[in-house]
C-alpha cells in the first residue's frame, strides 16, 4: 500500500510538471493572423531586431545580433560581423536600416557585444540621445551595460562606457532613472546549462528579480520574481554582441547617446556600451564600456541620465545552454533587475522570474518590467530619491511579453511578445528555416493618466504567424507607423490606419 502510494505521488508529480511545461509552452494556444493596416518588412533589417527605443524626434535605436548560439554557430566559422546597433528614422522609412558606426572607448571591444534590452534618456536639446544597452559579452559569464552616445551630426555612437552589474545574472531589460542609474530586470538566477535556464522560466521558483544601479553599486530592490523580463574592459568592435539597448534624447543637436547591452565576443563579462550618435554622419561615436561585474546576463537597459541606467539581469548562470534553458523555463527566480549610478552596479529586485523588458513611465515615477516566462506586466512605483521599488500591479497577458516601449502620447505601452513558446525555441534553435518560424504579437497595453494599466482595455494591435516576421521582441510607433522588431528574424513597418 504504502509503496502504491509513493508510486501515485511520483506519477502525479510528473504528470503536473509535464502539462504544467506542456502549458507553459503553449502547447494548446489557436491564433489568427491580423495586422493594424499595411506591413511590410523594414529593408536592411540585420539579424533580429530584439529590442528597439525610439526618441521623440523619430528616430529608433535597435539592437540586432544577441547572444543566440545558432547564430553563433552560423556566422563565427566565416567571422563574420552578425551583432550590430542599428538606427531606423521614421521620417524617412523608404531608407530602411542602417548600421551605426560605433566609435570604440580605449580598452572596449565591440567583438564581445551582445546587446538584449535597452532604454534611452533622450537629450530634447542637443539630440545627443544616451543609450544604456544590456549586454551578455561573449564568451564571458558576467553581465554589462553598455554607456552610449548618440552623435546627431556623424548619426553614430560614441560608447562612453560598461557598467558591470556583479549581482545580476541574466540581464533582460533597463529603465534608465537618471544619468548612471537605472532599473535593470534579472530574468533568471542561474545561467549556464539550457535545462537549469528553462526550469527557471518553465517552473514557478520566483528566482528573478529588479535591481537598480546608483552609480556605484547594484541593489536589489524586488525578489521573489517569476521571469522579469554585459562586459568588456578592453573594448573592441569585433567583440560587440549587442542585445537592449536605451536612448537618451539630445532634442536640439540630434547627437543622442545610446547604451547598448554587450554580451563581449570572447568573454564571460557583461557590458553597456555608451555611444554617441551623429547625426550628420549618421554614425555611432563609442564613448565607453561599463562593465556590470554584477550582471551575469543583461538584456535590456533603460537609461534615466547619463551612465545612470536600469538593466534587467534575465537569469543568474550563463554558460552552457541547458542550464540557461533551466533558468529561463523553470519557475526558479533567479533573474533581477540592476541600476548603475555612474560608478556602481546595485541590485534593486532580486528574485525575478527571465525579467526582459523595462521602460519607465514618461514622468519616471513607474517602471514597467516583462517577466516573460511568467507572461506578466509588473508595475513598479519607483522612489526617486532611493531608487528602491514598491509592486503595484501585476498584469497577465497570456503571452511571452519581451520589450515594453511607450507610445509618444505616452498612454499606452507596445509589447512585443512571443505567443507560442515552443515555436520561438525551435525558431532560435534554427532562426533560418522557414519551417521553424515563430508566431509573433504586438500588444497595446493602455495606461491612465496616473501611469498604471487598464487592464481590461489591452487589445492585440498585431498577430502573424511567422511568415512575414518571426519572433516578434518590441515595437515602437510613430506618425501612425508601427515598426516591429524580433529576436533573429526581421522587422516590418505597419502603415496604421488610425492613431495607436
């Protein structure tokens, strides 16, 4: 008897891990195919357009080559350059996407960059736009973000620096508060093998977390998070692998600086690269690399000043891929959220569940944070005099939510997110067989005048299966435009028929 007893628990325990994953997978989702007016794929687009950040002059920073192993495979044995930062102007969408020159710091190796998130303090008076971009460098086990520039005149970055986030574990998305310090998601704990990876985001562990760095230290100030959604100290070019990225606005030259999440080629830290962009050049001036000693896999930064930045740290073990996977599908909660202030990584939320994605409110007095995985919107009413933050809401959205951008009215966010799991995993797994082509979404998230979501008025501004875009990570829209990024595929450009 007893020993039937066991036997049933064991059986039952697998069998919920098995549909819980089955679930989690959305093994059993139905969609169809909608778009909000005419699409088109964006010409010049590189490989993947996983995070964008747009400013209010029409312009959009995206990041484009992450730290995807078949990738990897795919381009190093040519070395070939796969990993870019690229600049999209909406006033001129015929012109498609252009790789931004980057004008490397002394000791910054652009070969290591593998940009995730991003976030921008834009500059409405010079245009010199800061990006704080998280990065996972390659061939590294740390996690940065990436200090730029943006040079209105040259339209280049100039990389200022990289900030290492030492408590951050897989970086996903950053909030920028101020010049050096930001918000950052860390989506997962434990990086490394692909098995520990997706347990983490598969399995409810509540192991990710939200971090903001201060300038000098990375705290963390949310844990327990189910997936809340890089470094290089000799920076080169080459080594760039850039996954988010942030902007922060110059309004009146144009020279916006971006920060761009690196995940260095060749090495196991994290950076953010800092760039300025020329706008007359259209060229990126890299200013710097700021090593994230305590980000273990950034993904995307969200600058609030410069060298001040959020950046989501989306899971805490990287290295071989099962145990990344583990991280990312298991509930482990691993992942966190970093703000850099100018001198130092601080962990602001621990705990977090693969956060991705983060972007602050127009007023900065919230911080949005995807915990993909979870399929969540976290609300974080953020103190501007500690940094620390307080959850508000937690927003469902049956989707794997990647990057949140504003709208220019800001009274809704964009999400990009990946609708069937298995579909993206076997589309990274093969990013150019069309038979593995990944479903993508568009989300409009609405908010009130206060800065929190309408739940029940999100609708779903954009669904494909695949074929004209596949895995959809972020989107930004303006002068009735939608622009689309993903993950390893392409981007499209939307003609809306009505304002968004």
């Amino acid at each position: 008897m007893f020993r039937t007893a066991i036997g049933i628990a064991v059986l039952s325990l697998v069998a919920y891990v098995i549909l819980s994953t089955l679930k989690c997978m959305d093994v059993f989702k139905t969609f169809h195919k909608h778009y909000p007016g005419t699409c088109s794929r964006v010409k010049n687009a590189g490989y993947g357009s996983e995070d964008i950040a747009w400013t209010s002059d029409g312009l959009a920073f995206v990041t484009s080559g992450p730290a995807v192993p078949a990738l990897e495979e795919h381009f190093r044995p040519t070395n070939t350059k796969f990993s870019e930062i690229q600049l999209f102007d909406f006033k001129n969408p015929s012109a498609g996407l252009s790789n931004l020159k980057i004008k490397a710091s002394k000791g910054w190796d652009l070969n290591t960059l593998r940009p995730h998130g991003l976030g921008v303090l834009e500059d409405k008076v010079k245009g010199e736009h800061m990006l704080y971009v998280v990065n996972h460098p390659y061939g590294q086990t740390i996690e940065t973000v990436e200090k730029f520039r943006f040079d209105p005149k040259a339209r280049n970055l100039v990389h200022l620096k990289s900030i290492v986030l030492d408590k951050v574990s897989f970086g996903n998305d950053v909030a920028p508060v101020a010049e050096d310090q930001f918000y950052i998601t860390n989506w997962i704990r434990y990086k490394g093998h692909f098995v520990l990876m997706a347990a983490q985001d598969l399995l409810p562990l509540h192991v990710g977390g939200l971090f903001f760095f201060n300038g000098t230290d990375t705290v963390e100030v949310k844990s327990g998070m189910q997936t809340p959604n890089g470094i290089c100290l000799r920076w080169d070019l080459n080594t760039m692998r850039p996954h988010g990225l942030g902007v922060l606005e110059d309004k009146v030259k144009g020279e916006h600086m971006l920060y761009v999440v690196n995940h260095p080629y060749g090495q196991t830290i994290e950076t953010v690269e800092k760039f300025r962009f020329d706008p007359k050049a259209r060229s990126l001036v890299h200013l710097k690399s700021i090593v994230l000693d305590k980000v273990s896999f950034g993904n995307d930064v969200a600058p609030v000043a410069e060298d001040q930045f959020y950046i989501t740290n989306w899971i805490r073990y990287k290295g071989h891929f099962v145990l990344m996977a583990a991280q990312d599908f298991l509930p482990l909660h691993v992942g966190g959220l970093f703000f850099f202030n100018g001198t130092d990584t601080v962990e602001v939320k621990s705990g977090m569940q693969t956060p991705n994605g983060i972007c602050l409110s127009k007023d900065k007095k919230f911080v949005y944070v995807t915990t993909s995985s979870e399929e969540k919107l976290n609300v974080f009413k953020r103190d501007s005099a500690t940094n620390n933050l307080q959850l508000v809401q937690r927003i469902p959205l049956q989707s794997k939510v990647d990057n949140p951008n504003l709208t220019p009215s800001a009274d809704a966010l964009l999400i990009g997110a990946h609708p069937i799991s298995y579909r993206t995993l076997l589309h990274l797994f093969s990013p150019f067989a069309p038979e593995f082509n990944s479903p993508s979404s568009v989300l409009r998230i609405p908010l009130t005048k206060d800065g929190l979501v309408q739940e029940k008025e999100i609708t779903e501004l954009f669904y494909d299966h695949g074929d004209l875009i596949s895995g959809s990570s972020s989107a930004v829209v303006f002068d009735k435009q939608l622009l689309v990024g993903s993950v390893a595929h392409s981007m499209v450009r939307c003609e809306l028929q009505q304002d968004v």
